[in-house]
C-alpha cells in the first residue's frame, strides 16, 4: 500500500502596514456611531411620535343622525291667526215666555215640550163662552148707541128747519145739535167697548209670538188662568248667543266681528263658528270678567239652550305666509336662524319672523324660506349645519328650491 501526503498549506499572505492602518479607521468611526446612536435612541425612548397611519384609516367616518318624523317639519304656507280661549254657555238669541191675556178655564193644550211650533200658531184655548157674551153685550150697547144717534141728527134736523123759518130760538137749535154729539160720542165709546170684547174673545184662542221650540209647558187643560199667567216657554234655536266671560284684561283684545271656533260636549271633533256681536262694558259681580256676546247660526239646530261650549277668539289674523314650528327657530350671531334639511344636509337659513302663535307653536317666515321646504322642528343637540341626516322613510322628498 501507498501512502501519499497532502501537501502543507499555504500561509496567508502579510499584509503591509499602511494597509491595516487604513481599514481600521473606518471600522472604529463605525462603531462610535453605533454606540451613540443606540443610547440616542435608548434615552429617548417613549418619548418618539408614533408613526403616522395610512391614508385610509386617517379617514374619519362622517356621522349621519338619523331623524325621526317629530324632527322635522314641513313649511306650509297659509294664514296665522293668533287667539284667545274663552267658554261659556249657549242661549236663544230669541225667547219667550207666552202668558195669558185673559182669565179662563184652560180647554186645550195643542202642544208639548220639545214640539216644534210657528209664528201665530194656536197653541192653547181658553173657555170662550164668556167672551162671546161680552161681545154680545157690547153689540148691543153699540146699537142703541147708533139709533139714539140717527134719532139726535134727526132732531137737529128738524130744528133747523124751524131756526131757518124762525120758529125756534138759536138756542133750541144748538141744544139739539149738541145732542148729536153726544150720541155720537156714545156710539164711538161703544164701538170701542165692542172692539174689546172682540180682542178678549180672540185672545182665548192662545198663539206662539215666535217660531221655535216649547221648552216648557206650565198649565194643563182644566186649570183656571188669570191674566198674565205663564203658559209656555218657547226658544228660538236658528239663532243662539254664546255668553263668554273674558278677563278684563284681554278685552282691549277683542273687537267687534272677530271670528270665533268652538266645541261642544257631545259633538265630539266637530267645530262651529260664530263671532263677535256685542260686549258688554261692565265687569260681572264678584269676578274681573266681562260678557262678550258670540252670535251664533244654528240652522239645523242641533245645539241647544244651555250647553257648554269652549273655544277661541281669533284676535289677528295674517295674509298667507310661510310657518315655521317656534321650537325649531333659534338665535344665531343676532338673527332668527332655521335649520333646512337639504340633500340630506342641514344648513343654517336666516330667516324674518312676524306673527306669533305660541299656543299652537307656529311662528311666520315673512321671509328667508320657501313653502315646502323641510326643516328641524326642535332643536337637536349634536346637529350643526353641514352634518348629515337621515329621513324617515315616510317624509316626502325635499321640494327643489326656487329660483
């Protein structure tokens, strides 16, 4: 066998002495700086900014606030009345109570409560026997009255004759003469006493001075009447009067044919009408109140005598114009502010207000908004011009603006 050996290595190379000197250098420069630049960061540490996000997640996502149907409102152009509540009760502006002229023993009601009756209507009858014997009497009495009449002028005839022939003195004539007179006085007095009877006759025969409604009867037949005795209550109902009492000091408020709303009891949601006619100039005893008179048409007469309405009194009354909700307006750098929605936007209109009505929480845009538009009716916390919104799916869609 043979055995072969490697040869022996090589020795590295010697590198010269300026040449180790001149990597050297920059090696140890390198190292400083590593070591300075790590205790740089070591002693600041904690206190370095984090670094800045992407783009896309710096990005903030907008807020939308979603609105409900009570958020917003619709302008609507139309009149604005400002009122006055008042109540009070109903009365017939038109009543009588039917009494009788004559006494009398009561024959016959026609009538009852609740009947309706006319003008002239007969609607009771005394017993008349009497009656028809007193004009009877007076007849009588008229009739000798007349012949002691014809007989006089036919004296005064005769001695005008003979006063013409100078049979009779002047004075026979004028006593005959003054004789005619007297029977003529007689006749008149007479047929008055005979007109009378005639009157006291037809007055037996009881009559409705108005057309309306019995609301009581007083007498049943059989009974004894004397004059002026109450027979029947009747109320005219075309026409009523609502007494409403007012605060004197709303009074100035209240002029003569102002318009006026009113419900009552029983009718449930219906509305009716009436105004202003007359008000009274002083207060009522043991209040600072005072009566203002509402007159009232009443043609189907389904109200009655006595209820009890309430209502209101419209003291100013504006030409149509744009209506904002009072909640939704507010004051912004010295104005009258209202927020718009818009595109699904809100933005800031500056608006001019007139009449008020905080009763019904409606204020007038005489200018700065148009009819249609939608706005916030309150005023939300968090919503400021600019943000977005999201309308319920019920709200119509935003009228385009004019212009």
């Amino acid at each position: 066998m043979k055995i072969e050996s490697l040869p022996p290595l090589a020795p590295p190379p010697v590198e010269p002495t300026s040449a180790r000197r001149r990597w050297r250098v920059p090696v140890i420069v390198l190292a400083v700086l590593a070591v300075a630049g790590g205790g740089y960061a070591y002693t600041h540490k904690g206190s370095a900014s984090p670094a800045p996000a992407p783009a896309a997640a710096a990005e903030k996502k907008a807020t939308v606030h979603e609105l409900s149907a009570r958020d917003i409102a619709r302008v609507e152009a139309r009149p604005l009345a400002v009122t006055l509540p008042l109540s009070g009760s109903l009365t017939p502006l038109a009543q009588a109570t039917v009494k009788s002229k004559v006494s009398g023993v009561v024959l016959q009601t026609t009538v009852q409560e609740g009947m309706n009756v006319t003008a002239g209507q007969v609607i009771a009858r005394l017993d008349d026997n009497e009656a028809r014997a007193r004009v009877a009497q007076q007849q009588a009495a008229l009739n000798e009255a007349s012949a002691r009449l014809a007989l006089a002028k036919k004296n005064m005839a005769n001695s005008a004759a003979l006063l013409k022939q100078n049979y009779i003195a002047q004075n026979a004539f004028d006593t005959t003469a003054n004789a005619v007179d007297l029977a003529q006085a007689s006749v008149d007095a007479a047929r008055a006493q005979l007109e009378l009877a005639r009157i006291s006759l037809a007055d037996t025969a009881i009559r409705a001075p108005i057309s309306g409604v019995v609301s009581k009867r007083h007498v049943q037949a059989g009974e004894k009447l004397s004059p002026d005795s109450p027979v029947f209550s009747i109320v005219d109902l075309k026409q009523l009067t609502l007494d409403a009492q007012v605060p004197a000091s709303d009074i100035p408020r209240i002029k003569v044919g102002q318009e006026v709303q009113f419900k009552v009891d029983g009718f449930g949601e219906r509305n009716f009408a009436g105004k202003v006619v007359r008000i009274n100039p002083a207060t009522e005893a043991g209040s600072r109140a005072m009566l203002v008179y509402i007159g009232v048409d009443n043609p189907d007469g389904v109200l009655r005598a006595g209820m009890f309405a309430k209502g209101m009194v419209t003291t100013e009354k504006s030409a149509p114009h744009a209506l904002l909700p009072l909640l939704g307006v507010r004051k912004e750098g010295g104005r009258d502010v209202v927020y718009r929605v818009d595109g699904g936007k809100v933005e800031a209109k500056a608006v001019t207000l007139g009449l008020k009505n905080e009763d019904d929480g409606l204020v007038e845009a005489i200018d700065g908004i148009d009819p249609g538009a939608l706005v916030l009716a309150v005023k939300l916390d968090g919503v400021k011009p600019g943000d977005k919104v999201k309308l319920p799916e019920a709200t119509p869609a935003t009228p385009a603006k004019k212009g």
